[in-house]
C-alpha cells in the first residue's frame, strides 16, 4: 500500500491530509508537524486571537477527532532534519526515520529577524505561530505601548488589535510609506491615515539601529536621537520561505522551493506546497512568484492531492489575499506585475470610509484589484481577471456603473 509523508502541519499540510482522503486515497497518510497542536488557521493570530476572540478551538482546521476518525497519522512535535530522496525516507530530530511513496513539504516561511543591539531582548517579539501570538497578547493590556517595526499587514493589524485592546501603538517604516512592497500607496497611504485618526502612529523613513532595555520595558532606537519606548516590540518586516530541508536534499530552491502548476518539484516523487514555494500563476502568465497567503496554499494543496491521486488537476485560480483592520475588510485579487495603468474607483476619504477599489490594468485587461469594504468591487475584479476580458476604463472608474455591468459589458443593470 502506498503511502505519503506530509512534512509540515499547518494550513498547507492539514488541507493536503484532509483532501487526499476526499479524493480517494486508500493508503498510510502521515501528517508530521512541529507544533504541539492540531493543524489550524494562523491570519486570526494577529486579529481574532490578539484581541480574545478566538481560543484553540475556534483556530483548528478540523477538530481533533477528525485525524483518527480518518486514519491520518498526526505526529506533533517532530522535527524533520534530513531527506534521503534515494532511499525515499526523511530522518527527524527524534532519531525516527520515515519512509514515502509520495513526499509533501509544507513548512511555510518563518518570520524575519533584525540584527544588532537589543533585539535579542525578550521582549522583541515577532508574529508567526500561536506561541508567538500568545506571547504578544499578554503584553498588551489598557496603557501599555507596543512598538511595531515594520509596516506591513501584520504589523498594522497588529496595531489595530493593540488599540482595541487599550494599548498604545506606534509603527517605524524604514521606507516611504506603509505596505510599500505589498499595496498601492493609494491604500497605503488610506491605511496609514485611518490607522492615525484612531490613534495609531505611523511613521514612515524611520530607520531603526537597535533596541535598549529600560526599566519600563524596551526602547527601539530611530535614526538621530529619536527613540521610541515600549512595554513590547513588535518585529514584523516579513517572512522567508523555509527552505534549508529542501535545499540539503538539492530539490531546486529560488526564493522557495521551486514548483511546477502541479506543486512538484524537480523529483517527481516530492511536491512543495504553502509559503515555502515558489511557483507559477497561469492566470497572470507569471513564472516563478511566492505568494504568501492561504488561498494560494489551499490551491496547491489541491494541487499536489490531485496529481497523487491521479485526478484531473484543478483549474488555475486568481491569487487573493485579504486583512482585516478595525472595521475594514481590505480584500485583494491578482498581482500588479506588468501593470501601466490604474482606476480608482469609490472615495477614497479616511474620514468617510464608504468603500473604494483600485484596479491595476495591463492593456485593457484588468490584473489586479486592491478593495477597503467594497466586496462587489473585490468579486467583480477577481472574474474579470479569471476571464481576461477586456474593460472600458472609464466604466470602471464609474460608481455608478454596477461591476456586473463592467464585468459583462451591459449597457445596464441592476446594483450589484
């Protein structure tokens, strides 16, 4: 019978688990993770759980009960350390070794580190997994005062959980403008001004060269003379992919491991899956992207359970992402690689957040869509670059216009 080892229990590898059984897979499944716990969701970790909304439960993929009462042999706390693709085994930290038909690395991309003075300092923090989270939710608490480096999403949904919680936040930007490398600075620039009228300080060129320990706390040292003092920092500059295993057993690895729309890597018998990949997005005709997110995880969870289970492979999907921030739902499809225009659609006003969308274009083709409460916007963009099809700029800049309208080229129709 044959069997499939799973290296990874996070979302990638619990829906990779969970999917070959829907699909028919007969044989041994082992599901190994480094984690005490159960496969579970990590975007709340920064909203939900930071802010008691959510406990364990509420964050697993899948309850407890789900992994025996499928024959999916979950191993927490193992640590792989070495595969030998010849032998088709993987040794972990434990001194076991475990054999593969079929092998899935899922290990995700672990949170980025600053060096220098201070940022050893127990209380520098960073955001990646439920202990990490647990840690930084008990340093916030009614007059205590976070300081995020890094503003990036997880760093400014920190801070929105940090005020909802009675803290204070200030959030150091080394470059220009907050999320700089991930949004536009039409949203960017939306975000950093709602984020001031409640009370959060952005503060944009403000390199940092260390952390000094207080008696209060820890203060992160700006250029010049300017520090910054804090009860906990908060470290969130972004993520590498986790690629060292991988890279030992000479799979191909380029800002991830790098896979075909299959999720395999160059051995036949391992695919790659999750954060830790780099892979090709045939919708945008893109090569070799990392894309960071859970849809992209699930899809290629779909992926790699498919070909195994020699089924048809799903259809390519339009990369997503999402962020929740105080009452917005910033919701995002498709990449703006290529781009040379953009509409903006909606107001665009910190101070009456009705709902706008920024639509990146290529051509007249649309390829990204950057949405704050405008899901109609969100849905609307998201079919137009699954189709490819082509758009009146000026129709879409246009609230007026439903985004059925735009989507299918009517000349009316009703509000979507």
């Amino acid at each position: 019978m044959s069997k499939v080892l799973i290296v990874g229990a996070g979302h990638a590898g619990g829906t990779a688990a969970a999917l070959l059984r829907q699909y028919g897979f007969e044989g041994e499944i082992v599901l190994t993770g480094t984690e005490p716990s159960a496969p579970y969701q990590r975007p709340p970790l920064s909203k939900a759980w930071l802010k008691g909304e959510a406990g364990e439960e509420e964050l697993l993929l899948r309850p407890e009960s789900f992994y025996a009462e499928q024959a999916i042999d979950l191993r927490r706390g193992a640590t792989a350390v070495h595969i030998d693709r010849a032998a088709k085994t993987v040794a972990f930290a434990d001194g076991k070794t475990l054999d593969y038909d079929w092998l899935i690395l899922a290990q995700g991309a672990e949170a980025r580190r600053l060096e220098g003075p201070g940022w050893d300092d127990q209380r520098v923090l960073v955001l990646r997994d439920m202990a990490d989270a647990e840690a930084l939710k008990a340093a916030l608490a009614p007059g205590r005062r976070l300081v995020v480096v890094g503003a990036g999403y997880v760093g400014l949904e920190a801070a929105a959980s940090a005020r909802s919680l009675g803290a204070q936040a200030v959030v150091l930007e080394r470059e220009g403008r907050a999320l700089s490398r991930v949004a536009s600075d039409v949203v960017g620039d939306f975000l950093a001004a709602y984020h001031h009228k409640r009370g959060v300080e952005v503060r944009p060129g403000t390199d940092v060269r260390g952390v000094q320990a207080t008696a209060e706390g820890a203060a992160v040292l700006g250029g010049g003379a300017a520090v910054f003092p804090g009860d906990a920092v908060l470290v969130g500059v972004g993520a590498r992919p986790v690629t060292g295993l991988a890279e030992a057993a000479g799979l191909t690895c380029r800002d991830g491991v790098l896979v075909d729309d299959q999720a395999r890597t160059d051995d036949p018998a391992v695919f790659a899956i999750g954060d830790m990949t780099c892979r090709p997005v045939p919708v945008l005709d893109l090569a070799d992207v990392r894309l960071e997110s859970v849809p992209s995880a699930l899809e290629q969870a779909r992926q790699a359970a498919s070909a195994i289970c020699g089924r048809s492979p799903p259809p390519p999907e339009v990369p997503w992402f999402w962020s929740d921030q105080y009452d917005l739902k910033i919701q995002i499809a498709g990449l703006p690689a290529g781009a040379d225009a953009r509409v903006v659609r909606g107001d665009v006003d910190a101070d009456r957040p009705g709902g706008f969308a920024v639509f990146h274009l290529k051509g007249d083709r649309i390829v990204c869509v950057e949405a704050v409460n405008a899901p109609a916007e969100f849905m609307g963009g998201r079919l137009l670059i699954q189709k490819g099809q082509a758009v009146d700029p000026a129709r879409l800049a246009d609230p007026s216009v439903p985004m059925k309208a735009v989507a299918t080229g009517q000349a009316t129709a009703t509000a979507s």
